[in-house]
C-alpha cells in the first residue's frame, strides 16, 4: 500500500508538467515573450551627452512594441575602427555594428568571420528593408555570394567636394560653377593667404585635389578594389574591359601629390594636416574652404546645422556609382549575438518606422529639435543632440533641416540615376588568397603616403615607395585582382 501511494503522489505531482508539454510549452513561451531582449550597437560619430535621455524615450517605445531594451555605444570618428577590430580579435559579442569601406573595414571584416550571414534573416525578420532597398544594390554588400551587411540607403552615389564658406566666395567674386580645372581653386586660396590674416584657407584629407579634372565633365580616374583607404590598386572608372592596375605609378596619382605638396608650400592648408581632424578643425578654427568627403543635395543645410556655416559646395569631380560607394554606410549583425532575429527585427523598425528612425537621429520633440513645420525641423535648442542621418536606417525618412530644399531626397535620387556606373558595380574583391600581401602593403602605404607630401625630393620618394610595394606583394595582388574580376565579368 505504501509502494501505490508514492506512485499516485508521484503521478499526481507529473500533471502539471504534462499540462504544459500538451499545450506545447505555451506557459513558458508566454513568459519568455515577456523579456525583454538586450540588444547592444555600435556606431561611429561624435559623443552625444543626451544619447541616455534619447534611449529612455527610445526604450520605451521598443519595450512596448518589440520586447527590446537598446543600448547604443557612440566611438569616436579616429577610435571606432581600433575598437571594434580589437573586439572582432577577441571574439567579443555584439548585436549591430557600422561598417564601412573606410571604417571598421567590411571586406576584411566580413571575410574573417565576424558577421552573420543575413539572407535568412531578412528574409523572415527584414522584409521591409528588402522591400526599400533597390535590389541592384545588394551585391555590394555580398561576400561569397552571402549578404554580410545590411546597406543603409541614403546617397548611393560618391562625389567628393569642397564647401567654401560663402562669406569668403562672395567676398572675393568666387563661383566653383565657372571652375574648368580644379587647380584654379588656387587662385581663391591665394586671395585668403594675401587678405584674411588667421584665417586657413582650406583643410583637405590625406589627399590632393585631382588638380587637372575638369569637375563640370570629368569623374575620378579610378575605382578602388580593396578600399578606400588602400588606393594604390585600381581600374579605370572609363574602362569598358577593366584592367586592374598600380595607381602609384600613374600620372593621375603623381600630379594629386604634388597638388598637396604644393598647397603645403603656399600656406593653403596646415603643415600638420594629416594628423588632424576634419570636424574639430572646422569648428575650432577659422576655415575658408574645406572639404566634402561625399557631397549630395541638400549637404549646405547639413553643414549650416553642424558647423554653424553657410556654404558653397561644389564637386571635385563628376558623380559615380560603385561597390564602394553603394556599400559605403553599413550596418551588419555580430557573429557571436545571442539574438540576431531581435537585431533584424530592431533594424527592420529603424529602416521602416518614421518615428523610431529620426528619434533616434534627431533626439526628442521640443527638447533636442522643434517643429517647424511641412517636414522641416529647428534644431536651435538648449540641448544638443544628433546621430548622422546617414549612419543608419533610411535616411530618405529624415525629416527636413534648414537648408535643404523640399524635394532633397527627389533630387539625391534623381543624382544618383545620373552618375557614372563603375565597370566594377557590384563586384567585391576577396582578399584571403593574398591577404599576407594587404597587410603588408597597407602598412607600407600609410606609411609612403603622407611621407611623399614632405619629402625633400619627390622623385627619389615616389621611387622608394613603389619599390617597397613591389617588394610587399602588389604585383600579386594585382593578378590575384585581375583574375576575380575576369571570373567576375564570365558569369555577367
């Protein structure tokens, strides 16, 4: 009798288990669907000291609809790409992360590991990002024929240029529409030297300004393959039968040196400019000119809003379309998140759901921005705050700034189907089978590439630097190149 009673006691404390395993488990999925779901990202910009007041305001509205408490971590423009390779080393786990051809670098990235492939996931958790996005766009983001990052669509075009502060250009009669040959900015910046004591008359990147194209017919001379900061491979952006070759030795490249060395020796731009940064620069000094890493419509309202200037801007080359430029803004899941259909889903909303996206660029109405009506925002508030519209999401959902025309994100649209279309639109170069030759030839380029602006003899220097190339592995990089592309341009 006491054997039956411990079995009926037994059987009787099994039916609330057996409840649960009939219903499927429902109680449980109940209760989990009920957490909330930390979802950790990563991005570039400046540090923005109302960034916890936003995410309270953002963590409330994605608690409530999706079960996600969002943690946002901003890294410094000149720190975020050391921080993040150092945490793709370690093995760290993250949720969401900007990537970029020029920061936190994609290709390497990608092809070492450290990114989910997101074909499924968008397709189960991304259908209005897929939905938004022109397709032609997503081979730019393709590693093996695997989507590694989610493109951000904003300007799919590059186009890099100068914006010269209006005061000066009116001063002294400038127009950069009457510019045939770029080195005739020369002439402005020598008018700032001779007039305007303390003022710099223009701040450039590690790099000249293309000072024999004519800015009004002209594009960029080459497409870069690995990245942009690895320029010393490329092909022709005029080339039909692309042929990969080293930029270094060509002319193009030896007369954009020589414009640096030249604004260098005339006082245009600091002596120590490679070391500096652009927006500290632009806000902390007095700048006639600087420049535009990527211009588009609408950028003079951009800069009015974040430099406090009112700005010419002007092209230094004609707009083109290409894998680096369509892949340039990013966004990619971590390998090791522990909820990358979360992060989909969160990312889906940000590309999709107005409000989210410009909460999370323009902060919080009548604190961070006000209205000011028929799309348009005033950012002249007692609180600061801003992420770059273009950074994540849609920015063609951004409301309007003061500045830009109405139909801005028409005319970004209608630019873009206008430019130049690389012969390399959409193919992605795999670095691994040379990827001891990269890494040595990175090094030795950015190490050549600032020291030939200083250099006591250019010749000699250019010399020095294309040997230590060669001596690095660029000829086999090259081959290796040509021969992707060529299988590249069979299956087209």
């Amino acid at each position: 009798m006491k054997t039956n009673r411990i079995i009926v006691f037994t059987l009787l404390l099994m039916l609330p288990l057996a409840s649960v395993l009939a219903n499927g488990g429902s109680d449980s999925a109940e209760t989990a669907s009920k957490e909330m779901v930390n979802i950790s990202w990563h991005q570039i910009g400046n540090p923005q000291e109302e960034l916890p007041v936003v995410m309270e305001e953002v963590n409330k509205y994605l608690g409530d609809k999706f079960g996600i408490n969002l943690d946002i971590t901003v890294h410094g423009w000149g720190d975020y790409t050391t921080k993040m390779q150092t945490m793709h080393a370690a093995g760290e786990s993250f949720d969401l992360a900007f990537t970029s051809g020029w920061a936190n670098p994609f290709i390497p990235t990608a092809s070492k590991g450290a990114y989910l492939p997101l074909d499924n996931l968008l397709k189960d958790y991304g259908k209005d990002i897929l939905s938004i996005l022109p397709a032609k766009y997503w081979d730019a983001a393709k590693i093996d024929g695997k989507i590694m990052a989610i493109i951000n669509y904003q300007i799919m075009s590059n186009q890099r240029g100068i914006a010269f502060v209006k005061e000066y250009a009116d001063k002294y009669g400038f127009d950069p529409d009457k510019v045939t040959q770029n080195k005739q900015i020369f002439d402005f910046f020598q008018q700032i030297v001779d007039n305007e004591e303390g003022v710099v008359p223009y701040f450039n990147l590690k790099e000249g300004i293309l000072p024999d194209l004519n800015p009004q017919e002209e594009t960029r001379y080459f497409d870069d393959i690995i990245s942009e900061e690895d320029r010393y491979i490329g092909v022709y952006l005029t080339d039909t039968t692309p042929t990969v070759v080293n930029t270094l030795i060509s002319p193009e490249y030896r007369r954009d040196v020589e414009s640096v060395r030249e604004m260098l020796s005339a006082g245009y731009i600091p002596s120590d400019f490679t070391s500096l940064n652009l927006d500290e620069e632009v806000k902390g000094r007095e700048y006639a000119s600087f420049i535009m890493t990527r211009i588009k419509p609408g950028v003079e309202g951009e800069n009015l809003v974040r430099y406090g200037k009112d700005t010419i801007v002007s092209g230094l080359y004609k707009p083109y379309t290409s894998t680096g430029s369509a892949s340039s803004t990013m966004t990619a899941i971590g390998v090791n998140s522990q909820h990358p259909e979360k992060a989909m889903e969160l990312y889906n909303a940000v590309y999709s759901d107005k409000y989210l996206y410009n909460l999370l660029v323009f902060g919080i109405k009548d604190v961070h921005y006000t209205d000011a009506g028929n799309g348009y925002v005033n950012l002249d508030t007692d609180k600061s705050y801003g992420l770059p519209a273009w950074q994540f999401g849609d920015q063609f959902n951004a409301y309007l700034m003061p500045g830009q025309d109405p139909d801005v994100w028409q005319q970004t649209m209608d630019l873009d189907a206008s430019a130049v279309v690389s012969p390399l639109l959409g193919f992605v170069f795999d670095p691994s089978p040379v990827r001891n030759e990269i890494a040595a030839c990175g090094a030795i380029n950015a190490e050549y590439k600032i020291s030939v602006y200083y250099a006591d003899n250019l010749d000699e220097a250019m010399a020095d630097f294309n040997k230590a190339m060669e001596e690095a592995g660029i000829d086999r990089i090259i081959t290796e190149a040509q021969k992707q592309i060529d299988a590249w341009l069979a299956t087209k």
